[in-house]
C-alpha cells in the first residue's frame, strides 16, 4: 500500500528558536507522554489537545480512501485521546473502530466513544509487552 497522508496539511512554520531552550528538558518530560505532552506548555508537546471536530473530515477522507463502512475493522496504533477513533466510529456508526496508545494520561483523558481498547505496551527487550488492557462501553 503506498504512503498516503490524511492529514494533507503543508508544514507549519514554528518558532525553532524558542523550543531550542531547555529542549534536552523538555524531550525528557514529552517522552512520558503525560499532562505535560498533552496539555502542558507548547514546548514540551501540544499545548493543550482538546477535541474540536477536525477529525471528521480527516474520517470521511479515510472512509472514502479506503472504502470503509460499519463492517469495517480499524485500529488507530497512536490514537492519544481518541479523537479520531471517536470521529470514525461516529461517521461509519460502528463499534469496529479501536484506538491503541502507549499514554497512559491519554488512556484517562480519551473521548468516551462506542467502544475504545485501550492497551498500554511498553518496548523491552525489542518485543511488546502487555501490561494495561482497559475496555470502554459508552
């Protein structure tokens, strides 16, 4: 399957120079994938990543790139909050619609949707170990 971009947005220009402050700080604390990558300042990570709709029309590009209906299997591998897993699952009215994320923040601060799994893994060892399982039922 070739490379296809969802997102379809040119890069953005952005400060480099204010992030190169304290950026061996600031990696350390992103890596965790915490309140401060999700929701904290700008230079540790998103600066606050609410849902806002967006990702309906990035769903609707997917489920028409990949012909996608209620039948329709889907894992989102990075889901963080669950936004777009939450957006799909909405537009195809399906309950086949999975998110899966390392973040244990965004496993606690995910949208509520159809039915979330949410498995934490972490890499040792080069194998994926689970060690979180979580089911959501709206």
């Amino acid at each position: 399957m070739s490379y296809f971009n969802l997102l379809k947005q040119k890069n953005i220009l952005r400060d480099i120079e204010s992030r190169a402050k304290n950026k061996k700080k600031n990696i350390v604390v992103a890596n965790k994938f915490g309140f401060e990558y999700f929701d904290g300042s700008r230079d540790q990570g998103y600066g606050g990543y609410k849902y806002d709709g967006r990702w309906k029309k990035i769903s609707k590009i997917a489920r028409d790139r990949y012909k996608l209906n209620k039948n329709s299997k889907v894992l989102d591998v990075g889901c963080a909050k669950g936004f777009f897993v939450k957006d799909l699952g909405d537009l195809l009215k399906s309950k086949n619609v999975f998110g899966i994320d390392i973040s244990e923040y965004a496993l606690k601060n995910f949208i509520k949707t159809l039915l979330v799994i949410f498995i934490k893994v972490m890499l040792e060892n080069s194998r994926f170990l689970i060690i979180h399982l979580m089911l959501f039922f709206q």
